[in-house]
C-alpha cells in the first residue's frame, strides 16, 4: 500500500524545509507556533503541539493532578491510554463500551465512579465523536471529575460543529503514521482554556518557552521534552492544508458505503466522522483494513484482569473495518462495482 502525498505538496513541504535551514532553528521555532495556528483556526481551540498523542495525555493527566488517585478508562483501547494514566501516578479503572458506537459507556462508567476518582478519559474510537459525550461530560461537570478526550482517531470528526477536545478539560490528537493526519510521530493538545495550554507549552520544555525570539525559563520541577521538531511542524503545516480534500475524499467513500452496509456504525443527527475506521458489524469482507482494537488490546487483558465487559468483548468480535485509507484503489468505482469486490459470497 502506498499512501498519496501529490507532487504539489511535496513541493510546498521542501519550501518550508528550506525556511527552517534557514530560520537556524530547527525545535521550538516559527513552523511549531504556524503550525499550531493553523489547528487553531481548524478546531476553534486553542493548540499546543506535542511529540505524541500519549505524551499530550500523560501532560494533561499532569496537570490535572491525578497522582495516588483513580482515573476510568474504556478497556477497549489502545495501551498507550491507560500507560499514560499509570505514568501520571494514578490507577487505572477499566469502563465497558457501547455497541453502537465503540465508545465507553456512561452507564458503566457511572458505576465505576468512586470517591477516588478524579478524572475520566472518554476515547473517541474510529473517527466519530462519543455518542454519549453530552451525558459523560455534564456528569463530569456535577462530580467534579476530569473530563480528558482521548481524540487519536477522531481528525476532522464534529459534532454540531463541536470538534473533538471541546468536551473536557483538553484533548490529545495523535498524528502517527497511520492516523488521518500522519505525521510519523506527534500529536497536539488542544483546550478551550487558554491558560491550560500555556502551562502545555512550558510543560513540553522543562518550563521554558520563546518569547520574542527570547528564551525565558519558569521554575516547572513536571516539565519534561515533548517538543516537536520544526521539520515535524512544517509537514504538519501541509497536512492540515491537505486535511480538507482528504476528509472530502473518505466522506465520498463512505457514502458509498452506507448503500452496501445495513449493520454498522450509524451516526447521530449532526455529527460528522472523519472516518479514520469505517466500522461494519458481523460481516465477512473481501478485503478489510485491521479491526479498530481486538480484546487481546484491551488493558484488562494486558494486565491480565478478567472483567465482566460484554459490549467490549461483542465488538471485538463482530466489527470489521471496510477499507477507507486514503487512496484506497477502488474508491472511484462504482457502489455495485465496491459491493461485489468487498461482499464475499
């Protein structure tokens, strides 16, 4: 498989290469702020780069303070989320999910809520928004909990033009290689609290920050490097200008296969996906991409807890993931020239 990047753009990549030979700073300089300007206008919160989304939880979890405390995770994730929760100190409290969203269930997140609970990490799994975001982050509200939004997947996902992050304290944006923005590596952390990604922004350098062109150090003993490079940064710089044309290119897809595929996952009134995953239910494909987590992902699997967590367990089971990466090859085709390449008889 080989992933577009058009010639155009990687032209427009090596004329900001050359601005950052040029700039002599190559960590911590203009493509990093550009670049977070430019998640900014997208997202409509404020913005802070990191070197990956993990790094952007395990900051937010810092700031929160959840040391010695719990923190409820859905067991139905990727590792990195609970190892965040562990390496801010805290205990990790598996959640179940939802079947038709994937996403962590509110009933049972409820229940696990004790009075060591000081924050709750909502993942939104497959490129949509958590269908029960409104209900977790209002009880979060009333119990004074941390609401953390776990957004890896979920580039270009709004709901009512509420973008991801908007739910919580702050989010983290992952941008690996296989996320609708790739980076390689990197993430962002984004909040509508100014002054929580000012602390980011100290946070990810030791306590320092650019000020004028003038580095300025603030005591921080928590601060540690989560810096991005600025060659990350510029890339990054293009792939947000890329972002429209790909998310209008996965939305065509998927389209398509709303006509093919009755059991799936349906969103809500309002909401848009960025389709990072298109998720179908007991299904056998042709071709698929890798399911979004199996239960040999999950954390209490990894920790080696057995739980009671039907709904995880359901879906790892009997979703599958219809082929929507950017530049799948038969995109272009027909929906009854999709349906019999993909529908094994």
């Amino acid at each position: 498989m080989v992933l577009p990047f058009e010639e155009e753009y990687r032209q427009r990549y090596y004329q900001l290469l050359d601005e950052v030979f040029e700039s002599n700073f190559w960590s911590d300089g203009k493509m990093t702020r550009k670049f977070e300007e430019k998640f900014e206008e997208c997202s409509g919160l404020f913005s802070c780069a990191v070197s990956s989304g993990g790094a952007g939880l395990l900051s937010i979890l810092e700031y929160v303070d959840v040391r010695g405390k719990e923190v409820i995770v859905p067991a139905n994730t990727f590792w990195a989320t609970a190892q965040a929760v562990k390496k801010a100190g805290a205990r990790v409290v598996y959640a179940d999910c939802n079947r038709e969203d994937l996403c962590m269930s509110f009933e049972d997140m409820t229940k696990k809520v004790t009075s060591d609970t000081k924050a709750v990490i909502v993942v939104h799994i497959g490129g949509h928004i958590a269908f029960e975001i409104e209900k977790i982050s209002q009880y979060c509200k009333e119990h004074n909990i941390a609401l953390i939004e776990d957004c890896a997947h979920a580039h270009g996902a709004e709901w009512n033009g509420k973008v991801a992050g908007s739910w919580g304290v702050a989010g983290s944006y992952s941008f690996y290689a296989t996320k609708t923005i790739p980076l390689g590596e990197g993430g962002m952390v984004v909040s509508a609290d100014k002054e929580l990604i000012s602390w980011m922004k100290k946070f990810r350098n030791y306590g320092k920050v650019v000020i004028n062109g003038n580095v300025v150090t603030y005591p921080m003993k928590e601060g540690f490097n989560y810096r991005v490079s600025e060659f990350t940064a510029a890339l990054g710089i293009v792939q947000m200008e890329r972002l429209p044309m790909i998310l209008e290119w996965k939305r065509n897809l998927a389209r398509k296969f709303d006509c093919i595929f009755d059991r799936r996952v349906i969103l809500p009134e309002g909401m848009k996906s960025g389709y990072y995953k298109y998720i179908v239910f007991d299904q056998d494909l042709e071709e698929e991409t890798g399911k979004v987590f199996n239960y040999t992902d999950f954390g209490n699997e990894i920790e080696g807890i057995e739980m009671i967590l039907p709904n995880s367990y359901w879906v790892a089971d009997h979703h599958k993931c219809a082929p929507i990466y950017y530049g799948w090859d038969k995109a272009d085709n027909s929906i009854e020239e999709i349906r019999a390449h993909l529908i094994r008889h």
